[in-house]
C-alpha cells in the first residue's frame, strides 16, 4: 500500500476552481476548449502538467472542419467511456501523417 504525499492548498484550490476562459470568439475556440478541459482533467495528480488551449489547437491543426473536430472529440469521449483514456485516444490519432 503506498502513502501519498499530502496535497498542498494550491493544489487543492486549483483543482476546484474551473479553468478561466478567456473570451471565445469562434466556434473552433469553443471546440479546443472542450478537448483542453477533458485532457487537463486526466492530468490531475499526475507528473504532466495541464496543456494550454494553443498546444491543443497546433495539435489539431490538421483537422480542418469543425465537423471533423467535433466528430474527433467525439471518437475521444467515446474511448473514454469504454475504459479508455481521452488522453490517449487524442495524442494516438492526432498524429500529423
């Protein structure tokens, strides 16, 4: 059985509070931040650090549409949902062929 290490106040107060959006402009905005909220709640008590929505949308720019990111997102939550990982799902099929 391992011991954790306890959680420090940041820690715990940045885990209650929702990510700030900035403003949104477009729909495709809207869309990253959808994924950027999904990865960075896996990434919780982990060594990665959250992404930020402009990491996210460089890896996503070879999707152009916003049909094909939302069908993406959806394929990602539909992994998730069948004991998989979003995280996974997103950095296996977002590779840039």
């Amino acid at each position: 059985m391992e011991i954790k290490e306890p959680k420090t106040i940041s820690q715990l107060i940045q885990e209650r509070q929702p990510v700030k959006v900035k403003t949104i402009t477009n729909e495709r905005q809207d869309i990253i931040r959808q994924f950027v909220e999904e990865i960075n709640k896996e990434r919780i008590g982990t060594k990665y650090k959250p992404l930020t929505g402009r990491a996210v949308a460089i890896k996503l720019g070879m999707i152009k549409t916003n049909q094909g990111l939302y069908e993406f997102l959806s394929i990602c939550r539909d992994y998730k949902n069948r004991n998989g990982s979003f995280g996974k799902r997103f950095f296996g099929g977002a590779k840039i062929k």
